[in-house]
C-alpha cells in the first residue's frame, strides 16, 4: 500500500457515518450485511447510506454482492490488514536509536 491509497482509504473511514457503517460490517464478519441490516442499525437514511457505501467501495474498503434483489456489503479483510500493515510498518522503529544514544 502506498501513502495515496492509505490516506484515500484513511478519508472515507474519517467520516463518522462511514466509520459506524464500517465498523458494524466488520463485526458482522465475512458474510457482511445486507444494505437493509445496516439500514436498519444504524438508521441512516437510504439515499446517504448509499452515497458512504459508493465511496468505501471506490476506495475498497467493502465490496458489494447481490443476492436475488439484496446487496450484501462485505468488508474487504486484506485491504484492511495492508492498511494497519501500512501504519504499522515503522513503528517504534525510532525507539532502537534512542535505547542506543542512552
């Protein structure tokens, strides 16, 4: 993951409304929820729920399936792992230069 990709996906998850949405997908797990089940929870109104779900999935945070007439929103586990593997990678690399110093 590059630093445009993290910060893309980074934005769409600083909204709170996308953030809740997200965040209710992955606990939901790999079978995801239906547009309705996060309509439902969350009670955000369809048309703005529609809008935060077209740009996690630009961004490729959640995917979406249809199944018959319903669209089941699936987070996307492995952009979410690169993403904290991203924010992660240099962490407390500056701790073994200040150990060394002392």
């Amino acid at each position: 993951m590059d630093h445009e990709q993290a910060a893309d996906s980074l934005t769409e998850l600083g909204n709170t409304h996308r953030l809740a949405v997200f965040r209710f997908l992955v606990r939901a797990g790999h079978e995801g929820a239906s547009v309705g089940e996060i309509q439902k929870e969350l009670g955000i109104p369809a048309s703005t729920l529609s809008h935060h779900l077209a740009r996690m999935t630009k961004v490729r945070l959640i995917r979406q399936e249809k199944h018959s007439r319903t669209t089941i929103c699936i987070p996307e586990f492995q952009n979410l792992e690169r993403l904290i593997d991203f924010l992660m990678e240099e962490c407390c690399a500056g701790d073994a230069e200040g150990k060394d110093a002392a």
